[in-house]
C-alpha cells in the first residue's frame, strides 16, 4: 500500500475512531517454545496500535499484525487490536535473575509499514490505597499492592504500538 | 412466629448451602522447614494458620458448575520454606517483621502451592502476605485480582502474615 493510501487510512481512523475503542479479537495462539521451571498461569496481553498524524495526534488502527517471542514463548500473527494468553512467570530469590523471563520483542505491520515492539515483563501493580481517619480527625493513606510487587508473578504488560507519522 | 422465623431461617440456609460437603480439617497443623537460614531475622515468634482445600470441577444436580473438595496431596515452595501437606489441612506458616529497615518493608516471598489428587488431577495457587488486619476482598493469586482493604494504619506496621485459606482448583 502506498504512503498516501496509509494517510488516508489514518485520517479514517482519525475520523471514526475518536470515541470508542475497537473491539479485541479472539485470543491469538501462543506457542511455548521452552517451558521455564517457574512458568505459571497465563495472564492476557492486551495490544493496540496506533498512527500519528503531522500534529502528533494519535489516533487507533487496527489490523496492523504482530508476531513476538521471547526466546520462551511465541506469539503468531496477532492483529490489533488483540490479545494473547502468554503465561506469568513466579519471582523470587531461588531462580535465575528471581525469574524475570526475557523481553517480548518482534514487529508490528500495516499497510507496508513496521515498527519494532519490545515488551519487558513487570511484576508491578496498581497501587491500591487504603485510608483510616483516627479520632483526632487525620486522615492516613497507605499504599498497599505495590509492596506486594517483589512477590508476585512477572507478566507482560498490555501495550500500546505507535506508527509514526507518515512522510 | 417462632415456627415461621425457624421455616424462613431454614430456607436462607437451604439456600446458602454448598452443593457438595467439605471436608472436614484436623485440627493440628502441619508445620513447615525453612530452607534458608539468613532471612530467619525477619521472622517474628509465632505463626497464622493457614487451611489448604483442593477442589476439583463439577456439575450440580441442575447443571451448574461448582467445585467439589477432595483430598490431595499439597506442596509448599517458597524463597524460604517448604512443606507437604495432605490437603484439607492447617499449615502453620511463619510471620514476618514490616519495617523499612528491610528492602520491600520486608514482605516474605509469596508461596507456590502445588497439589495433586489420587487421579492425576493438579493444580496450582500462589499465596501472598499481607499486613495483619489487612484482608483480601477477590482473592490474591492472580496478578491484577488484588483488592485490598483495611485501616491504614495496620497496614503500614503490623506484621506480614500469610492469608488464612488457600484453595487449590485442579483439573
């Protein structure tokens, strides 16, 4: 497809997709290639591409094909917006670099443009606070789930795919 | 009144009622070996009892999905202990100090429990700590499923313990 075809692809995006996000697809196949010892339950993966028009305005595509490994695990042709079963991995002291399995990395493709995608696998989690008022009237807030983080599984987070501008 | 409020009682039990038994718990626990010596200053004396249950995928009479407890065979696995436990059972689990002087305020490493049943079915469930008074609303094994509540301020310096159930679901 030519550069044009892809701008008038973005303006369209631009133009029906302010509003809602498109919907996901089924799951793409996920191949295990190596199974580590601390591979656990599966977690989806969620990713979405983007075009950036000439104003740096962002706008979602979809279509735009992804295949990614780690070395571990292979994710075949997922097309935007998609998701993908790929497992979690446990943490701790016991295993190699406490487990961290390797970066996701591959490209994304639409319209004869690819870009390259790395995905690094956290164990981060959104901070849930809690808050107590004492009897003095003061208000304490404690952050909780992030102290978890060093204990609980590495997943791939969901991840957003930008298409540069096209020139 | 008295036979209207014992009918209307039955009926809620009745209706809150498991479709199929549990199993019944001993009451002593089954103790754990830890593995490693250094991180043994951040245990504080005592231990929280936590009951292991297995289950396994069922119907019910009306054809909705349930989960049936059986026994099985369950092994811990953490940085620091482990332990088998013939599932349902007590495991006494070690509490663990919070303060800043320890990296993570000290939170113990979470702990994989594996378990098996005479018929071959496994399954898996990782158990987290959480700070004394500290409760899990939706569970705690699955990444993203955390929900935490309680008072700040317990949460902040009371010690780590680990949750007091774990249900293993194996197919």
């Amino acid at each position: 497809m030519t550069r044009g075809a892809f701008a008038a692809l973005a303006a369209l995006a631009f133009a029906v997709g302010c509003d809602s996000a498109p919907d996901l697809g089924a799951p793409s196949r996920v191949d295990v290639i190596s199974r580590a010892e601390n591979q656990y339950q599966t977690r989806d993966m969620v990713i979405r591409a983007y075009v950036t028009d000439a104003a740096g305005k962002e706008a979602e595509v979809t279509g735009a094909r992804c295949t990614l490994s780690s070395g571990l695990v292979r994710v075949r042709s997922l097309v935007t917006p998609g998701v993908a079963k790929v497992p979690t991995y446990l943490q701790g002291a016991r295993f190699a670099n406490r487990g961290k399995p390797p970066a996701l990395t591959g490209t994304c493709s639409v319209n004869g443009r690819s870009t390259p995608v790395r995905i690094e696998a956290t164990s981060a989690v959104r901070n849930t606070s809690v808050q107590s008022t004492s009897q003095s009237g003061t208000t304490t807030s404690t952050r909780l789930t992030s102290r978890l983080s060093p204990t609980l599984p590495w997943y791939y987070p969901g991840t957003r795919v930008v298409f540069g501008a096209a020139k | 009144m008295k036979k209207t409020l014992s009918v209307a009682a039955a009926a809620v039990l009745g209706g809150c009622a498991a479709p199929f038994p549990t199993l019944e718990v001993p009451d002593a626990p089954v103790g754990v070996s830890f593995v490693t010596q250094p991180t043994q200053h951040r245990v504080v004396q005592g231990t929280t009892e936590t009951t292991v249950r297995a289950f396994v995928k069922a119907r019910t009479q009306d054809g909705k999905d349930a989960s049936r407890e059986v026994p099985a065979t369950c092994t811990l696995a953490s940085d620091h202990i482990r332990g088998t436990v013939p599932a349902p059972r007590k495991v006494a689990l070690p509490k663990y100090d919070q303060t800043s002087e320890f990296e993570g305020r000290g939170v113990p490493p979470s702990i994989l429990f594996t378990c098996k049943d005479a018929e071959g079915r496994s399954g898996t469930a990782l158990l987290t700590a959480n700070p004394r008074q500290v409760s899990t609303v939706t569970g705690n094994t699955v990444v993203g499923l955390i929900v935490l509540a309680g008072t700040a301020a317990a949460a902040a310096t009371a010690n780590w313990r680990y949750d007091p159930a774990v249900r293993v679901v194996m197919e």
